[in-house]
C-alpha cells in the first residue's frame, strides 16, 4: 500500500446546534418488542450512573446519582424505580410508565420514610411467587466465559429481593443480549431518528478534539490544551482523556497540569454519545522516520479497515484484513479492530478473531485500532465513527435530514478524493474528521493518504 504524508486542509462540513429529537412512539416501541422477546412475565433493566445505557435506550432517563430499575410487565405495564434525586428527574422520561419512589436507591444519610420498601414495591407491582424474571444488566458473558456458571452484570441486592418474591432463581433469565447482542441484540440497530441524534453528538465530539490536537503546543499545560474543545455540557460517553509524555503513554488518563514539550508523545480522546473520537502522535513538525516507522504502517491498518467494511461483511474477515496489514509493519490491533457504538462508547463488537457476524445496515461503528508494541514516548491513534447504511436506509435519511445527509455527502467525497480511500457508499461517516490522521501535531493539516 503507497501511503503519502502531504498537505491537506480540512474542510468545515458543519456542525448543527439543535440536538435532534426521539419520539415517545420510538421508546413505546422499544419497550414493547422488549419485553415480547424476553417472554417472561416481569424484565428488570437494571440502571446507573455508569451502566446506564440500556435503560437510557428504553426510556431516555439515565441515572445521574443513584441506581434505578425500569420494570417491564404484563399487558405493557412499565414502572421506573428512582431514589430521592431521580424523582426530581422523572420529566425526562420519555414512553408511558409509572414512576415510583424507592428510597433504598437514594444516596446514603437520605431520608428513607417516604417509600415501601424495594420488596414491597416489587410485590406491589404484581411480582410473586412462580413468577418468570428476566434480569438486564449492563453485559453478559459469552459461552466460552461462563463456564455453565448462571451469572448476571447485576446488583446482588436486586437478585435477592427478586429470589426472595418468585420462590428460586429456576425462573430468573439473563436477557441482556436481547438488546446487546453485535448482530442479533435490538440496540445494535438503530432507527432513522436515532441516528440523527449520533450523527450530532459525534460531529461535536470530533469537532472538540480537532479543537484540542491543534491547541496543542509545547510551554502548555495538559489542561490548557484541553480547554480549546469548547466544551457544551455535551453528555460524554467517556472521561476527556489526554496524556503527553516521553516515556510509556498512559492513554486512558485525563489532563493534568503537566507542561507539554516538543517531542512529547500525545494521546487524546474526546466522546459524546454516538461517536468517541481519538487521535494520538508526536508533538513535532517534522520526523520523517517516525512517518516511515511508525505512522505509514498504522494508517496503513486505518486505510484496510476503511475500505473493507460494508453490509455484508464478516467481522471476522475485516478482523483478519485489518491484523495482516498492521502487520507488515511490525504492529498489530492491541484490541477489537472496530466495535459498534451507542449511547455507550463501547456496545459490543463483531470484529473478533473467525467471527462471521456479518455488518450490517442501521449498525453505528467506531473505527477504533490501537496498535501494539509501542516504543516509550511513541503513541499513534486515529479513531471516528462510522454509520452503515444499505441503499433503502440511505434514501430515507436523505428524505428526512437532508442537512445532515449533505454533511455525510461530503465527508464521502473528501475521503475518496482527498485521502485515497475506497469507501463504500454504506459507509456514512459521521465524523468532522473522517479518516483525517495528522501524526505530528505541530503540523496538523498534513495528514497521512493512501495514492
């Protein structure tokens, strides 16, 4: 592959101030098929300040303090269980259902007298004994992890006030891969108006972090550089990372007060719901054996990862194009070549070692390939989000959001005619920097592209 380091200026595709909008009769729906997959009599999605996703899907209330239980029943009965805090939240939930009080949830040293108890509330609800249970947590384990172990990503307390009511756990089911499943879980997919609002938190991310790598300057501070993002109050989906440094790159920390210095290796990452977007490399102008060592070869996986990815596709095949190309420069995919993502950075992913789940249309994806083994003081990352589209899925986004189908329009055409890469007309991308990767941040409109 014949890759160039050159001079390419960024365009301003834009980014929309109105946060778009899901309807109630989306989050209905939802909530309806749900609980007609889990084919039990109660489904307890579990919920809170960091595994808050899969009750955010179901009703758009994410726990700010405390824990909540959003309790699907018979005859699209639905109850969301809050705290003393959540109850003063309530108004941002958007489908049909019953809030009650449950002091057991609220912060410690809160006033407890005004609610029953999570047991009563529970058999209140019309929980009992014989009932079937199914639990929600925030993940599950495959086959391969579980090891006949009956295991749930949920709070002991709830399982045993649950035990306590239905008599035995023999009718309680781990039904969280209904929504979480890479291929077959309902978030996976993602309906017209919810990819409106990915498309928009995305933009924004990316936006922010191209505002961050070129405010990066030696004599500033990690902090100082940060705050070129013009942060909104933007949900994140992540800690605002940044780390710099000559020796081993901790990419996950976020900025301190330390000062950065030319030749410092730098990593950071800035995500909104929809999109985490990253970029990593040297605090140089010029380094041409960096270029040849380091970044060709990895961009060179970028650029793999980019034109093999459409409907259709096995993970596992993009998994396999993605490792042989890193390395024939020496490196590889510390992790996951890609991995969809949703209101949670990281949903799950199909981009596994043989897998043959294959990508499919409504799917929203990061680009997201961490090489491995890094040299102290070297770090390299180019990461966006992606949305896959089939034609039907195309015509009806540009129908509907035609502002947003021209930003995507045309971050196409810069990928194909600015940065070489062959993408597939599936492939959306949502980023204000798509497939954009300038390795010296002291020159940040030269870029890396494939002739």
């Amino acid at each position: 592959m014949k890759l160039t380091w050159r001079n390419i200026e960024l365009p301003n595709f834009g980014v929309t101030e109105e946060m778009p909008q899901i309807s109630k009769e989306v989050y209905e729906t939802r909530c309806r098929n749900y609980y007609d997959k889990c084919k039990s009599d109660y489904v307890v999605i579990y919920g809170d300040r960091e595994h808050f996703a899969n009750l955010h899907y179901l009703t758009e209330f994410d726990p700010r303090f405390e824990e909540a239980l959003l309790i699907l029943g018979p005859k699209n009965t639905k109850y969301l269980l809050v705290g003393n805090e959540g109850l003063m939240y309530k108004n941002v939930v958007k489908p049909n259902v019953e809030v009650i009080l449950c002091q057991m949830f609220s912060l410690m040293g809160q006033d407890r007298t005004l609610s029953s108890s999570l047991y009563e509330i529970l058999k209140e609800i019309g929980m009992k004994k014989g009932s079937t249970v199914g639990i929600c947590g925030w993940k599950y384990l495959d086959e391969d992890d579980d090891l006949g172990i009956k295991s749930y990503f949920a709070p002991s307390f709830l399982l045993a006030h649950i035990k306590a009511i239905i008599g035995s756990m023999e009718g309680v089911t781990d039904v969280t891969s209904i929504l979480m499943h890479p291929t077959k879980g309902m978030r996976a997919y993602n309906e017209i108006e919810q990819i409106a609002v990915f498309e928009w938190g995305a933009t924004r991310a990316s936006s922010a972090l191209w505002k961050i790598v070129k405010g990066t300057t030696p004599g500033v501070s990690e902090m100082k550089a940060v705050s070129n993002m013009g942060y909104s109050g933007e949900p994140l989906t992540a800690y605002v990372m940044y780390a710099s440094g000559k020796d081993e790159i901790v990419g996950l920390r976020s900025p301190n007060s330390k000062v950065i210095q030319k030749g410092d290796g730098v990593f950071t990452a800035v995500g909104y719901r929809g999109g985490l977007s990253c970029r990593a490399g040297l605090v140089k102008k010029e380094d041409t054996e960096f270029i040849e060592k380091w970044a060709k070869p990895y961009y060179a996986g970028i650029a793999t990862w980019y034109e093999s990815v459409s409907v259709g596709v096995k993970g596992g095949d993009i998994y396999s194009a993605v490792k042989e190309q890193m390395e024939k420069g020496g490196l590889s995919p510390a992790l996951n070549p890609g991995h969809l993502t949703s209101s949670d950075e990281w949903l799950h992913t199909p981009f596994r070692p043989d897998s043959t789940e294959e990508i499919q249309s409504g799917m929203a994806i990061q680009c997201d390939i961490i090489p491995t083994p890094m040299e102290d003081g070297i770090t390299l990352n180019s990461e966006d989000s992606v949305f896959l589209a089939d034609e039907s899925l195309r015509r009806k986004i540009a129908e509907k959001y035609p502002s947003m189908w021209k930003r995507i329009q045309d971050r196409q055409d810069f990928m194909r005619s600015n940065l070489g890469l062959n993408i597939s007309d599936d492939i959306l991308p949502f980023s204000a920097t798509p497939g954009y990767y300038a390795p010296l941040l002291l020159s940040p409109n030269y870029v890396i592209t494939k002739d």
